[in-house]
C-alpha cells in the first residue's frame, strides 16, 4: 500500500512538471512585439511640409537690387502664376553691383541711379534712370526685398549703418510692405570673380560667411520679417546629381536652371505655399523632369532648413543640354 501511494505521488509530480514546461499560448496583442520578427512592419512618421498655405490672391514685389535679384526673379512671375497667383505685380530696382551703402547714397540723393523692370503681365520692361523714391510710391507692394552685393554679402563689416539707415529711408515712403532680406549665393568653385579672394576661393567658406551675416547682421533687425534662403536652395541643388554646374560666369546663374531654383525659391519662402504641383518649365529642351524635381526639393528644403545644406535625394538623373 505504501509503495503504490509512492508510485501516486511520483506520477502526480511528474505531470506536474510537465504542465509547468509546457509554453502558454500565444495571446494576441495591440503593442509592439519583437523587432527581429519578420512579421512586424515598422511604422515610419508621415513626412511633414513646411509649405502649407495657400498660394495669396495677389502677390506684388518690389526687389532694391542688382544682377543677383534679376536672376532670382528671372521666372517667378510664371511660378507664381502657375501656383494659382491671380494678380502678380513685380519690380526690380538695378543698381549694377550696387553695396548697401550705395543703394543708400542713391536714395538719399533721390537720384536716378535705376533700371527699374517691372512685370505685371507675364513680360519684363524696363524703365532707365529711375528713382527708388519712385518705385517705392509705384504700388501698394506686399514685400520690398533688400540684398548686398555678391561680392560683400558674407564681409560683416559691409552691413554697418548703411542697412539700418536704407530700411529707414524705405521705411519712411512704404511703411506697409514687409521687408525681406535676399540671402544670395556663394560663386562656383571655380569663379574667377575678384571678390571670391575674401573667402580664399573656398565656396563653402563663403557660403558660411553669408550664413553668418544673415545670422548676426540681418535677423537681429525686427523690421525685416524673413529671409529668402536662395543661397541655400542653390547649395542644396549643388548636391543632386547637376553638381556644382548652377551659373553661367562662375557667379551669375545659368539663365534656365539656376534661375529657376532661385525663383522657385522665392516663391516658397514668401509664400509658403506648396510647389509640387507647379507645372511651369522655362525651356523645355534645357531642363528635364528630373531637374525640375531638384529645384523643387532644394527650395522646400531651404525653407524648412535656411542656414544649413541639405543633401539632396535626387542624386541621379537626366540632365539636358
């Protein structure tokens, strides 16, 4: 009798043991489970737009400039109007390598130092010994835009006094426009510009002196309201497969893509309005689908990142000539 209790207690322990090692079953579950299993599909973050609105009614600007504002205009009237822009108004006041100190000169001596080009209709005029006084009174302007010259746009010491005592004088005839600051470009790698020795012929190093200036010289300043980033869309696109071919002399840019960058960067950074579905392309037989994309990618960018180069994704593609 005692040796069969045993026997009893014997088997009761062994099923026992067995039941603890038997694995539980698998219950379902909503959280996350084991990364290695190849049955979980990671979930990546929806990417986020910084160019959000919708494109304005009207849209009217006035550019105190030179050469660098020609070639960031050269297309925006056409972005603009295939964005869904209704009434488009541009103006560009050319001082040829006009310095902050003498767009300030000119004003102060209400001189006729311009070529004013205006565009309100698709095409460009031009109107000689034009004063700023003038052009400033011209129209009710949404955004007067102001720039150094190239060659001083990353010398902090350019900007001084000459800057604020401008913003007073333009102040002083339009004081409902909102100031824009056009951060420009750095030259090609290669320009043989006289003024690229300032930056030892580095275009990196220039590109991070105008950063700089931008940074310490121009958003201290309250009465500008935002910068157009062109400099650093035409760094960002320098990383796509076009390279760093964007100018036409080493400084001023190529007449078809180069300038389209620039304008769509302007159109992006004032407007913040999306531009993916912009259709226009200058000439067709000079810029491909795949350029197009890389000037679109490199204006977002620049908004969404103004002081920094973004890597572009569009490393390969068709580059016509």
């Amino acid at each position: 009798m005692k040796v069969l209790k045993k026997i009893c207690a014997l088997c009761f322990c062994a099923a026992f043991l067995m039941a603890g090692c038997t694995p539980a079953a698998t219950q379902p579950t909503n959280g996350p489970t084991d990364p290695a299993d190849p049955t979980v599909l990671p979930t990546e973050p929806e990417p986020t737009s910084v160019l959000t609105e919708a494109p304005p009614k009207s849209l009217k600007i006035l550019a105190i400039g030179g050469s660098f504002s020609m070639d960031a205009m050269q297309y925006l009237y056409q972005i603009a109007e295939d964005a869904g822009v209704e009434e488009i108004v541009l103006g560009n006041l050319f001082y040829g390598g006009g310095t902050l100190a003498q767009h300030l000169e000119a004003a102060r001596n209400d001189a006729g130092a311009y070529d004013f080009y205006k565009n309100a209709d698709g095409y460009w005029s031009t109107t000689k010994e034009y004063k700023m006084s003038d052009a400033l009174a011209e129209e009710e302007w949404d955004y007067i835009t102001l720039q150094q010259v190239s060659g001083l746009s990353g010398i902090a010491d350019s900007y001084e006094e000459d800057l604020s005592a401008l913003i007073d004088y333009v102040r002083g005839i339009n004081s409902t426009a909102k100031l824009v600051w056009h951060m420009t470009w750095a030259y090609q790698a290669d320009s043989t510009h006289e003024d690229f020795a300032r930056y030892d012929q580095d275009q990196m190093k220039m590109y991070g002196q105008i950063v700089d200036c931008v940074k310490t010289c121009i958003l201290p300043d309250e009465r500008i309201s935002f910068v157009i980033p062109a400099g650093t869309a035409i760094q960002n696109a320098r990383t796509s497969f076009l390279g760093d071919t964007l100018t036409r002399d080493g400084f001023h840019l190529d007449k078809q893509i180069g300038r389209y960058i620039a304008a769509m960067a302007w159109y992006a950074a004032i407007t913040h309005s999306p531009v993916a579905d912009i259709d226009f392309n200058p000439a067709k037989l000079q810029i491909s689908d795949d350029m197009i994309a890389v000037a679109k990618e490199a204006a977002e960018n620049a908004v969404a990142d103004p002081y920094n180069v973004t890597q572009s994704g569009i490393t390969e593609g068709a580059r016509t000539e």
